[in-house]
C-alpha cells in the first residue's frame, strides 16, 4: 500500500513538472515568435522605406521643375531692385540638354532690339575671342555653375514681347530691370511626356503663371 500511495506520488510529481516545462516552453515559443515577427516587420518596414525614398529621390514632377524657374524670376527681380543693377536669366536653348544662369550687367546699358540680337549672336559664340566684351557677367553669387533642367525636360522656346522675336536655339534672356520690371517673355518647357507647358511671368509683379498647351504672346494677349 505505502508503494502503491509513493508510486502516485512520483507520478503527480512527474506531471506537474511536465506541465510547468510545457507551459514554460509554450511561452518561450510564443516570445520567440512575436519577437521573430516584429524583426521581419522592421526589416520590410526598411526596405520599403528605403525604396521609396529612392522612387522619390528619382521621380521629378512637373511642380517641382517649373518651381526652380518660378523662384528664380522672383529672386532675380528681387535682387534687380535691391541693388538697382540690370540683371538678365540666359536660357540655353537645347534638345539636349536646357540649363540656365544669371549674368548681371556691369555697365549701363542700353537695352535695345540691336542691342539684343548682338547679345545672343555673342552668347552662341562665347569662345570667340574677336568678340566685344559684354557688359554682362555671369553671377556666381547666384550660383557657381549653370542649372540644369531635370533629365527629360528641355526649354522648346522663348518668346521676348519687347525684341518681338521667338528663339527655338542657342541663348535666350529674360532681362529685370532695376525699377522691378520684368521682360514679358512666354517660356515653353516639354516635359518628359512630351507635353508642353508655358510659363508667362508679369511684367510689373514677377508672379508666374503656368499654362498647359504651347501659347504665345498673342495668344495670351487674347483671353
């Protein structure tokens, strides 16, 4: 009898303690998976991150090109006023490759029709050492290098109102002036779909306007 009851009591010893390491294990084995899946989550939560930040980093919308264009007109009408000095944004005109940079006049000038067209004539043939000097230079405070349009868009033409001329290649300008005028001009940009866009700036204030569809002067002139 007395090995019957010590024999009962070794089982219920053995069970209990199968029970507590099974429930022990249970919660280590839970633990681990929770743990398990809150590393996978942070590793696809980074690798998301990461690409997306790389998809933005790439991607370049139409906002954010005619943005750096926009800005620069009001900084360059802001800078034409302070300093009462002439200044002038030159676009390269390229389908391969559209930039543009400031020059800033270093003597007054007269800024005619004649004048203008020597001007652009001297901006396609900047090595020419026969050339006059030009009482334009480029700006470094500005910016130390041209600025290039984002890969895939290109400045199709400039439309100047006063040289009443349209320019499809080689330099183009749009001249401030120290009273806070600007040079009515129409800017077409194409985009990388192959869209274009123009942007018209007001002569007296700088604010730009961002019209969908290739228009000139004239065709503004009549909405």
């Amino acid at each position: 009898m007395t090995k019957k009851l010590a024999e009962l009591h070794s089982i219920k010893i053995y069970t209990l303690t199968n029970l507590l390491v099974a429930k022990s294990n249970l919660k280590n084995n839970r633990g681990f998976s929770l743990i398990e899946i809150i590393i996978v989550i942070m590793i696809i939560g980074g690798v998301l991150a990461a690409s997306l930040s790389r998809m933005s980093f790439k991607k370049v919308d139409n906002r954010t090109v005619f943005r750096g264009i926009v800005i620069a007109v009001k900084e360059v009408r802001n800078r034409a006023k302070l300093y009462g000095t002439t200044y002038r944004l030159a676009f390269k005109i390229d389908e391969k490759s559209s930039s543009y940079w400031l020059e800033k006049s270093v003597s007054p000038t007269l800024i005619d029709k004649e004048f203008l067209a020597k001007q652009r004539e001297r901006g396609d043939k900047k090595d020419d050492d026969k050339a006059p000097p030009s009482p334009f230079q480029v700006d470094s405070s500005y910016s130390k290098k041209e600025k290039q349009l984002e890969s895939g868009y290109t400045i199709k033409q400039l439309e100047s109102g006063p040289q009443d001329a349209v320019f499809t290649e080689g330099t183009a300008y749009i001249h401030f002036f120290p009273t806070g005028m600007v040079e009515p001009v129409a800017l077409q940009i194409q985009d990388p779909k192959k869209n274009i866009w123009t942007l018209v700036f007001n002569p007296l204030t700088g604010q730009a306007d961002i019209i969908d569809g290739a228009k000139s002067l004239k065709d503004l002139s009549r909405q």
